[in-house]
C-alpha cells in the first residue's frame, strides 16, 4: 500500500522531472524527489506501470535497454559500494576495538606481573626478617640462660665469700684465743717463755700468713663479684636493646603483614579485571565472527546480485538481438505478388 499523499500521477510528475535533468529515474531518486515519502515497493510499481506505458507507447526499443544496463550497472555498483563500505567500517570497528583490548589486557598482565614480583619480593623479605627475629629470640633467649648462670654463679661467689668471711672471724676470734692463751702462758710458766714463744709467735705467723691468704682470696673473690656485677649491667642493657630491636622488629613484621594484605587484595582485583577483560575479549572475538559471518552473507548476495546481472545482461542481449532481427525484418522489401 502507498503512503497517503503517493500515487501514481506524483511518482509520474517526480520521474518526469528527473528525467527532465538528465539523470536515470531509480526508486530512490524519485522517493527524494518527492520529499523521502512514499513505500519503495510501490514506487517501484509506479515506474514499472510507466516504464510498460512508454514501451506501450511506442518508446524505441534500444533506449529501454540502454536505460536498463544503465539501471541495472548503477544499481549492482551501489549495492558493491554499499556492501564495501559497511564491510571495511564493520571491520576498522573489529580491529580498532580489538586492539584496545589486546592494549588494555597486555598493560593488565604487566601490573599482574609487576604485582606477583612485588609480592614474591615482600613474602621474602618477610621470610627474611622472620629468619632474623627468630635469631634474635634464640639471641635474646641465651642472653637469658646466660644472665640467669651468671646471677646464679654471684649468689654462689657471695655465698663462698660469706664463708670465707666466717672464716676469717674464726681465725680473728681463734688469733685472740691464742693470744689470751700466750698471756695465761707466760703469766702461768715464766721458765718455758722461750720455746712458748717461739711456738706461739710461729703459730701466730702461720695465723697471720693464713690471715693474709684469706684477705688476698676474699679482695679477689670481691673484685671478680665486681666484675659480674659490671657484667651483669651490661647485659642487662643488652637485653634491654635486644627488647627494643625486638620490638622494632615486631612493628616492622606487622607492617609488611599488611603490605601482603594489601598486595594481595590487590592481586585479587588485578585477576578480577583481567577475568572481565578476558571476557570483554571473548565478546569482541564472537563480535567479530558475526561481522565475518554477515560479510560472508553480503559476498554471498554480492555472487547472487552479479549473477542476476548477468542474466539480465543476457536477456538484454536477447532483447537487442531480437529487435535487430525485428528491424531487419521491417527493412526487408516485401516479395512482389
């Protein structure tokens, strides 16, 4: 059915008009020139209900047919042109948007791959410092035992000099004994005052040689109980430095257990994109077989176009044949009777 307003006098008056310039009447021609309006398929039966109209007329056969090649040459190289140009667009869109994919997902794999290299480095960087704390503790932990034998080994020196200092008051107290006894001596026996004498100034000489060598123990034992003590300051400030590197240590194990958080997260949504990019790629390739398909059907319909020019080249052959053997037959003088 026409369009309201379309009817066979106004495709008539747009096809005169057309061929009043000069230029071939096709459908689209004269659809524009009467403003866009009107159904192709009855334009289409307007001008063939013309076309028959003027060959009725008697509308000389060669202009028909060079009208015809024209139409049908313009109309197949429109259809070639047509079906090229949504075919190269179709693929400059495949490419292009191929491309930017195969760019987006090689720069994704890069950061994957830069991502998985700053991970390995931090997990052995982490191995590293666990490998040191775990020294540090065994450090820490024989500084301990070792501080712990040496305050054992001072309680055992300052229980040693305790007895040592027993030891001496005993010599004092027994020195004064013998003394008091050397009094009741020689106040008691006047006449052995010589060989008393001479027995108690050697006990008192072996006493005072014993005094001594206690004195002399006990200044050693004092100075090596000084030099623990020294020691044992030291290593207490040791182990205090050992607790604060420690400690150190365990703010630094703390940070990079986030930063294996946060590269793993971020490892988790690089594989995520790189999932929806991967997906994103697959799309564009099914895209691209049906643009591939849809440019098979349009080659195809490019074979079957070409073939039905070449029939209709054919039957315009076979027009020009037969019209030519018509004039012939027209030329030709009647037998005389």
């Amino acid at each position: 059915m026409a369009r309201g307003g379309v009817n066979k006098a106004v495709v008539q008056k747009a096809r005169a008009a057309i061929l009043a310039r000069g230029e071939h009447p096709s459908i689209d021609a004269v659809r524009i020139e009467m403003g866009n309006t009107g159904s192709k398929t009855t334009i289409h039966r307007y001008l063939k209900e013309l076309d028959e109209g003027d060959t009725r007329s008697g509308a000389p056969q060669a202009e028909i047919g060079e009208e015809l090649t024209d139409l049908v040459a313009r109309l197949a190289q429109r259809l070639r042109d047509q079906a090229q140009e949504g075919i190269d667009q179709a693929q400059a869109a495949l490419d292009a948007r191929l491309l930017l994919m195969r760019e987006e997902l090689a720069r994704v794999q890069g950061q994957l791959t830069e991502l998985t290299e700053r991970h390995g480095n931090q997990t052995s960087a982490l191995e590293t410092q666990t490998t040191t704390l775990l020294a540090t503790q065994t450090s820490l932990q024989a500084e301990h035992t070792s501080n712990a034998r040496l305050s054992q080994a001072c309680q055992d020196m300052e229980s040693r000099l305790q007895d040592k200092d027993e030891q001496i008051r005993s010599l004092e107290e027994k020195h004064l004994h013998a003394r008091d006894a050397l009094e009741h001596y020689r106040s008691a026996i006047k006449e052995q005052r010589d060989q008393e004498q001479r027995r108690h100034e050697g006990q008192v000489q072996q006493l005072q040689m014993e005094l001594r060598q206690a004195q002399q123990s006990a200044m050693v034992r004092q100075e090596e109980i000084t030099q623990l003590n020294r020691d044992n300051e030291r290593l207490l400030a040791e182990a205090r430095s050992q607790v604060r590197e420690l400690g150190d240590h365990q703010q630094q194990l703390s940070k990079a257990h986030l930063q294996i958080t946060d590269l793993s997260t971020r490892h988790q949504q690089s594989e995520t994109r790189c999932a929806l990019l991967q997906e994103r790629l697959n799309s564009s390739v099914g895209e691209g077989s049906a643009l591939k398909e849809r440019l098979t059907e349009q080659e195809q319909q490019n074979r079957v176009l070409e073939l039905i020019l070449i029939k209709t080249e054919v039957a315009l052959e076979n027009v020009r044949a037969a019209q030519a053997a018509a004039e012939a037959a027209a030329n030709t003088p009647a037998p005389e009777a």
